[in-house]
C-alpha cells in the first residue's frame, strides 16, 4: 500500500473504499488499463463481519484472478446450511445443488485485506486510512475531497477524476451527501450485533456437534436460528466462532456498550442450541460489535459518472449470506459501466441509467426474499421479474430452499408466478432431495 503523500492530483477512477465491492472494482479496472485510485479510510486487517459465503463467490474471485490467492489463504469450507426456526430443523449441503466448489467461512479481515492486496498488485494505486469528505460534481470531472488521517501534515487534499465509485459501505458518503439514503419502511427498525467465542462447539452437516479438535476435518455449516424477536447465527471460524444477533432495536434503546453486551450474552444464552454449542466457550472480551440501521436503500446509486455499489448502495437482511455477493456482482457490473461510458462518453447518461437499473434490481431480487416485502418500498417488482426469468433453475431452487426453511417463500412463489416460471419443475426436486426436516440436533 502507498504513503498518502503520494497520492495524484488526478486519475481516471477514485474508488472510495476497500472493501470487497472496492476492491473488485478497482482490480477489474486496473486490469484493464485504468489509472484506478483507491482510497480506504481504516488500516487493513480491520474488523468486519459477514464470514459467511456462499459458492457463488468464486465466479468473481475468477474474474479478478485472485482465486489462487484465496485458495492459499486457507480458509473454512463450510457444507451448507441447518435452520431451527420456529421449533422446525432444516438442513440442505451446496453439493446437492451441484456445486463442487465449497462455500467457505472467512475471517473478514483477512478476507478483505487478500483482496485489497490484490487490487494493489494489478495496479490499483491503494491509499490507507485517508477519509473522503464529499464530491464535488459541478464540473464535468468529479473533484473527490479527502482528508489524510495518517500524514497530519498533509492534512486534506484533492483528486480530479472522471467516474467515482462509492464502495464506503454502511458510511454511504454519496447517499449521505445526495441525501438519498432511505431506511426500510415498517413498523420496527432493526440491529445486528456480534461477537466472538474462542473453544465451543460447532454444528456439522449431519446434525451433530463437534468440538474444535474437528475443525478442518469435518465441514461446519453455517447455523441459523430464529428468537423472539428476531434471528441468530453461529458460524465456525478457524480459531473462534462469530455469534450474532438480529433484534429489535428498541430492545436496547439507550443502552450503553457494556449494557447491550451483556443483552448480548444473555439472550444467546436463551436461544435453541446455542446454550449448548457455546457451554465450554470463552467468551472474546470487548468484541461484542453492532451496527443500527441495518436495513436500507439509495434512491440514486448510480448516474453518468458514479455508482455507488455494496453497502454503500444498498444493505439487505444478511440471512442469505448475499453481502458480498451483492458486493461483488455490483462491482462487476459498475465496472462494466466505468469501461462502456468512457468508450463512449457521449452515451454516458444512458450507462448510468443502466447501472442503476441492474443495482436496484439485484437488491429488489436480495430484498424480496429477505425481508418478506416483495414491492415494497425501493423495488421495483417488474426488474425483480425480469431478473428472476434470466437466472438459472438451480439458483432458483436454492434460493426457494432458503427462503422456505427460513418461513420467508411467499414472495418466492409469488415471484415465481409472476415471472411465468412453472414452479411444478423443480418444488418437488427441491423440498424432497435438496432440503431434509431434520426431528433433532445432536448437541
């Protein structure tokens, strides 16, 4: 990575945040001969959550050329997926689905920084812990504002580009600036929050638990329960396993840190298995983490010179584990987008206007099956149409499984109706070979 004293006065492309939506974007334009600047405003390995990932990842880690470098980092095949929601078990493996290459759970700080790396080596011009303050579009090229939070000498500075992508994740500076960040409408709002166990148990494929002596032996799953007013996760990690929880905000309304992390251990302690699993775990102290607004869109993530993509466009319930697939099918497609407007920059608008299409049809697809609102507020229900008659009948049958155990199908089907897609081809397939009704966890 570079010193900051170092950084342009211009470029072609200012990517704002490194990330894993940053990070792909700046790589797939770097490749491509772009002069590509971006700008990180924390110090890589920092902590992030998300671990888990589904297989569909490697399609991108692909396209980027940076598969061998996750392949050597050497992290968790995880199986598949058990659900206990509701009091019912439900249990699929991704290889039922035909996937032969694994899902994996990632330590995100490592995961990210194998990515940030890699921008930089395909020549990517990567800048630490410089904070971008706004945006200036009143000229034809942007001007990006920044502030060096690790040269106070240099204090803020400037670069002139000609296309900006917003991958500041949930900061959201340009929603911020454009004031076109919306929460999810409804009548309560919602908080994720996090934190780490050292020495627990963890569930495998089979519905049973094993200890750590197991892990990279025996595949875990990623494990997902409903509560009282919400849902958790349990997700094995190499040397620890990363505990959260979905829950109403209200329930720790001007609580303290101290005080929402003991809510925090308290209530995971109540939910189904978990007391079990984490019994002879040590709690990691201090790492209990959250995030508030954790459900939201952008009115304008894209125009004729930026696309705001990841988080910093959009963040949908992360029961699907679709956060950095969304990240990194967005940045595919703005990428995309950067290349097409400046061939053609007298065509720049109408790129922008597709961008922004395939955005906010990915997240109206993520958000229909997520949140249980299919045309609700931020999707438009003929892009969701259009996109589910493209996809491939496999995805489509994952994605019914995962929606089903999870009590979430009804926009699935009513979806599927909409899209003229004949759900008799594959309902059976899927809930009698790909999905198994488990009686009871051997915990």
């Amino acid at each position: 990575m570079e010193n900051s004293e170092n950084i342009p006065n211009s470029c072609d492309v200012v990517v704002i945040g490194g990330g894993p939506a940053g990070s792909h974007a700046a790589t797939l334009l770097a490749q491509r001969g772009y002069e590509v600047v971006l700008l990180e405003k924390a110090r890589h390995p920092r902590p992030m959550v998300g671990e888990s990932l589904i297989p569909h990842f490697w399609k991108f880690m692909d396209m980027s050329g940076a598969t061998p470098k996750i392949e050597a980092a050497g992290f968790l095949p995880k199986a598949g997926g058990i659900t206990v929601w509701n009091g019912r078990i439900h249990q699929f493996s991704f290889s039922a689905f035909g996937y032969d290459r694994p899902a994996l759970h990632v330590e995100r700080d490592v995961f990210d920084h194998e990515l940030l790396k890699h921008a930089a080596s395909q020549g990517a011009a990567v800048f630490e812990e410089v904070n971008v303050t706004g945006v200036d579009f009143s000229d034809e090229k942007p001007v990006v504002s920044y502030h060096s939070m690790q040269d106070e000498a240099r204090g803020a500075g400037q670069i002139q580009c000609r296309y900006v992508i917003d991958a500041s994740g949930n900061n959201t500076v340009l929603a911020k600036q454009f004031k076109s960040r919306k929460l999810v409408a409804g009548k309560r709002t919602f908080l994720g929050m996090w934190g780490y166990f050292t020495g627990g148990n963890y569930v495998g494929v089979d519905g049973s638990s094993y200890g750590p002596e197991s892990v990279g032996k025996v595949p875990p799953v990623t494990f997902i329960s409903s509560h009282d007013d919400g849902w958790a996760w349990h997700i094995q990690l190499r040397d620890k396993i990363s505990v959260g929880l979905i829950i109403n905000t209200s329930n720790v309304k001007r609580m303290g840190k101290k005080e929402m992390e003991t809510y925090f251990l308290s209530t995971v302690q109540k939910i189904p298995y978990f007391k079990e699993l984490l019994e002879p775990a040590t709690y990691v102290e201090d790492s209990m983490a959250f995030r508030p607004d954790y459900s939201f869109y952008s009115t304008q993530p894209a125009g004729p010179n930026f696309g705001c993509i990841g988080d910093a466009g959009a963040f949908v319930d992360p029961i699907f584990s679709h956060g950095c697939q969304a990240a990194f099918y967005s940045a595919s497609v703005c990428a995309w987008a950067v290349e097409a407007s400046f061939r053609r920059p007298d065509r720049a608008e109408n790129y922008g206007r597709v961008l922004q299409k395939r955005l906010q049809q990915h997240y109206g697809f993520s958000r229909s099956l997520a949140l249980g609102d299919y045309g609700g507020d931020g999707v438009d229900p003929a892009l969701v149409i259009d996109l589910m008659k493209s996809m491939p009948l496999v995805e489509l049958e994952m994605m019914l499984v995962a929606s089903d155990i999870s009590n979430r199908s009804t926009n699935f089907h009513e979806m599927a109706k909409q899209a003229g897609i004949m759900e008799a081809d594959f309902v059976n397939g899927v809930m009698a070979g790909k999905a198994s009704v488990l009686d009871t966890l051997h915990v």
